[in-house]
C-alpha cells in the first residue's frame, strides 16, 4: 500500500488522515456516544484501517480499480481533519502545532511519491516541496502567539497548504484525459499505470502483464490498419446482425469496443469463464441473424486472460465455431497481401475470422449444422 503504483493512485493524503483520525478521536474523549463528530472519525477511520489491511495482504492482485474503497476515506478523514485541525490551530496552544506538522508531514510524502516517477512532470516533486515548505513557514508565523499572528496571513498558508497537499494528486488524476497514457486496462492513472522501469511515458513501477500499458493485454484505445479493415469488413457484410462480430473473450473485443464504440460480443465475459451467452443462446443469434461473424484465436482460451481450457461455454462455443462455420481469409478484408490477422493484446495468438449466418465469405451457402453440444443444450432448454 505504501509502494508507488498504488500509493499513486490514491495514497497521496496517507499522513494528514492517519493524523486526522487520532486527533478527531483524542481530542473529543468524554464526549456523549452519539457525539456525531467522533462517530464520523471512528466510522471513516475504520473503514480505511480495515480496507488498508486487507489489501496490504496482497488482495489488490494488480486491480488498481479496487483502490477506489481507500478514496473514500481518504478524503472524509482529510475534510473533516482539515476543519479540525484548523480549528485547534485558531485556537492557539499546543494543539496549533498541529496543523503545521501534518501539512510538513503530508507535503514531505507527496514530493517522495512524485520523485518515485522522474520523467513525468520533473518539475511536480520540487513544486510539492516548495509549497509545502511556504506553507508551512506562513502557518508558523501567522499562529497565535507567533511573530507575525495574522488572519490574512493564515489564510494564506491555508491555501499554501492545499495546494501543496493537492497538487500532486490533482495532477495524476488529470491524466485521465491524456492520450499518451491511455486505458491500463487495471483501472490506473498516470505513468504508475505503465508498466517498466522509472515513470514516464511507456514505463513504470506497475507490475503489468502487457507491454508499454499495464493489466492484461490492455488495449490503447488505437486499432491497427489490420483491425481497422477487419472491423471494415464485418461492419459491411453484418446486414441486420445485432453485433459487429463476437470474439472470445475481452481481450479480443476491448481494442475494437474503446476505439470505436462498436457492437462486439464478448464471449465468457472478462474472464472468458462466465457462462455468457449459452450454447442455446449463441446458438439462437446465430439463427436470428444477431450474431453472423465471430473471431477467436488459434488456441483455447487465446482471447481472455485467464483461459479456461475447454471445460467453459466460451470454449464449447469457440469450438463449434472451428468445426462448422467457415473461415473468411484475411485476404478478403485485408487485400491480397493480407499480413497475419492482428493481435489484440501483448499475449493473445493470431486470430481468424469465421462467419456463421447465412451464405459465406465467397457467396455460397455456410454451414448450419449445429455442434452436437449445442443442441443437446438447446434441446435441454427447449420449453415442454
């Protein structure tokens, strides 16, 4: 939790909540039990002292999206720490110091976090440790009792200090809209969702499976021509059919469903063993004419992440696909000098094309015959 590709995510604000909850816990002792206010720092601190432990036993397994249960609590502990502490720090005495501390603390880890990533934004961890340092110096002196005890100039530091605590995380979060970045298919943000060496574009600390993103196979939201014309293809011949084509499993179909929106079955869900369409139900869009193309890969399971062998309904139906609907050559989408179909993600193998409605690639009339295992399935499922 405190490495750099997930504490980028979301553990920017780690010290000034971890602060918050003991003080809002400390200094409301003795209050009645339904003291609203110490009950919001037990709740919140609570929540993220539980989910902080359990994903520090390694139930993260790379899924940065999961983090987003830590934010929660982050920025309860954080609001509501920064309106007590700024509170205490009015108040003068010991309890001033506070503030100035926690923001120190705070600025000190953001500028360390933002080092552990040098070639994205060089300048963001020197910026942290400025603001954190002015801010600090103008909460020194602007507290009561200080040289220069001040309302404006503790505002100041105020803003000096959320722009310090701020900056860095604003400044990751912002890379959403970032193109270089794209989608790390884990659910992160910035270079920490890249995988390799030491931040910046192409790299990181992540501990992907991919190459140049993290995550399994994810895509960066770009088709290549190769796709480009596949997609092309299906989309001409579909005529009424509900979806541009079905493949198997999401790592076939997320590049083509991210860069343009379109219709793609993906067959077994994410993990290629959700039960997703059934046989009868693949079986009935292929007759409807909902489903007329569909593209696998040359092996069991070479289009999810996960496999699955051929003990899944993706599998069953991948092979019922091999078996009787036949293939369309990539030189009919792709020219003459088709090069070999495209990959879709870093680890899936060479997929083909085939097509299961009405007539074929070549005009002549396709193969109908249902997979044995299908219609037995069908024939289970029929109503009586």
């Amino acid at each position: 939790m405190f490495g750099p590709s997930l504490a980028s995510q979301t553990g920017w604000l780690y010290p000034f909540a971890a602060i918050a909850v003991v003080c809002g816990l400390l200094w409301r002792r003795g209050r009645p039990r339904t003291d609203r206010i110490r009950a919001g720092f037990a709740l919140w601190g609570t929540w993220l002292a539980t989910y902080f432990l359990v994903f520090s036993a390694g139930s993260v397994g790379g899924h940065t999206y999961y983090m987003g249960v830590i934010a929660v609590p982050l920025a309860a502990l954080t609001g509501g720490g920064t309106v007590a502490l700024w509170r205490a720090y009015r108040a003068g005495g010991r309890r001033s110091w506070v503030l100035p501390g926690v923001v120190a603390a705070t600025a000190a880890w953001g500028a360390f976090l933002a080092s552990e990533f040098p070639t994205f934004l060089p300048w963001l961890a020197p910026a942290v440790g400025a603001l954190g340092l002015a801010a600090v110096a103008l909460l020194v002196l602007a507290r009561p009792g200080g040289p220069r005890t001040g309302g404006r100039l503790a505002l100041a530091g105020l803003a000096a200090s959320l722009a310090a605590l701020l900056l860095a995380p604003g400044a990751w979060a912002v890379q959403v809209f970032n193109p270089a970045y794209g989608s790390s298919g884990m659910g992160a943000v910035g270079p920490s969702g890249m995988r390799g060496g030491h931040g910046g574009h192409g790299s990181s600390k992540w501990p992907g499976n991919g190459h140049g993103k993290g995550g399994f196979g994810a895509s960066t939201g770009q088709l290549s021509a190769e796709q480009r014309a596949l997609l092309a293809y299906t989309t001409a011949h579909r005529g009424t059919s509900r979806y541009a084509f079905a493949t198997d499993g999401w790592n076939g179909a997320s590049p083509y469903i991210l860069a343009t929106g379109a219709h793609v079955l993906a067959l077994g869900g994410f993990s290629g063993q959700v039960p997703f369409p059934t046989e009868p139900q693949f079986q009935h869009l292929v007759d409807t004419g909902a489903v007329r193309f569909v593209l696998l890969g040359t092996g069991r399971g070479a289009g999810t992440p996960f496999g699955g062998g051929s003990a899944t309904t993706a599998a069953r139906i991948a092979d019922w696909v091999r078996t009787d609907c036949p293939r369309v050559p990539a030189s009919a989408y792709a020219g003459p000098h088709a090069p070999k179909p495209a990959r879709p993600g870093p680890g899936a193998t060479a997929q083909t094309l085939y097509q299961c409605g009405p007539g074929t690639a070549d005009g002549s009339a396709g193969s109908r015959a249902p997979h044995p295992r299908l219609a037995e399935a069908a024939a289970r499922n029929a109503p009586r």
